[in-house]
C-alpha cells in the first residue's frame, strides 16, 4: 500500500464563509417576516412564496452553517488516507475503511465533487455528523452518491483528492 497521505486544515475560507451563511439565514428569517406581515384575506399567494423561500433559505443556511462551522473549527489534518481507511475529520471522528467506500468525481452542475457511498455497518459505525446527512439527503434527491469529500478548508480541488484517494481505492465511476 501507498505511504499514508495527510491533507492539512485550512480554515480561513470556511470561517468567511460563515459569515455569509450566518447573512443567509437573516435574510430567510427576514423572508418569513415580511410575508407573515402581508400575510392576509387579500393575499394572492405571494405572502406564502415569499415565506417559502425564507424558511429554504434558512433551512439551507442552517446547514452550510453547520458544515463550514466543522471546517473552521477543525486542527490539524482534515483527511487522512492511510491503510485503515479514509479520515475525513469534517465528515466523521472515525476512519472508513476502503472496502465500504465507492466514490468518484462528478460535476455537478456548477462545479467537480468527490462524492460517495459508505456502506453497513460501517456506515452507521461512523456516526457522520449531521451537517454531511443533510447534504447526504441532497445528494440522494439528485441521485448522487449520498456523501461529499469537501474540498473548501484543503486548498485542493476534487481532481487533486481524488487522484490521491486513487492510490488506495480506483474509482466506481
């Protein structure tokens, strides 16, 4: 096997990035407001849209919220990739072994990600914070593999972690 490969935290982005999921989250909060106040026997419609798409954009912020918060707080390596399995400390405490991953790259639709599948039981062994089993949900609507290797706090995009996972697992796809 490959000598173990070792990717470092950097937290800077992710920690500017909370600033403006925490702004997407007011402006929901605010969408919900402002459609309640013109919520009313006289309303098309708009007042009930409007409150829609405050509380998707609180939902959506609460979560990136919940993502970049783990990055940013994290020290010392975010992944790992030895013999055992892959570390991804912003997705879970524990290693996935190689056996119970398939991943690969994919765009999707804006940009490239390392997307992937665990298996049982080391799926639930893992105990994968909840921030990546919202994302998961996500994916899963858009049949995608279910999890995502981030690449925000590596400063490597999905080509550059993918090729080293590669060293110790080929890609399903």
């Amino acid at each position: 096997m490959p000598a173990p490969v070792l990717i470092a935290n950097r937290p800077t982005l992710p920690r500017l990035l909370l600033l403006f999921w925490v702004a997407e989250i007011a402006v929901g909060l605010f969408f919900v407001a402002a459609g309640y106040e013109v919520l009313g026997p006289s309303e098309n419609g708009g007042a009930a849209v409007l409150m829609l798409m405050g509380l998707l954009l609180t939902l959506s912020g609460i979560i990136m919220v919940g993502h970049c918060w783990r990055i940013a707080r994290l020290a010392g390596n975010a992944i790992e990739l030895t013999d055992a399995g892959l570390l991804d400390r912003r997705l879970s405490a524990h290693p996935l072994p190689w056996d119970a991953i398939s991943w690969k790259v994919i765009f999707n639709g804006r940009s490239y990600a390392v997307q992937m599948d665990v298996s049982e039981p080391a799926r639930s062994a893992a105990e994968i914070a909840w921030p990546a089993r919202a994302l998961g949900l996500f994916s899963r609507m858009l049949r995608q593999p279910e999890f995502n290797v981030a690449s925000l706090g590596t400063g490597l995009s999905a080509h550059d972690i993918g090729e080293r996972m590669s060293s110790f697992k080929a890609s399903e796809g």
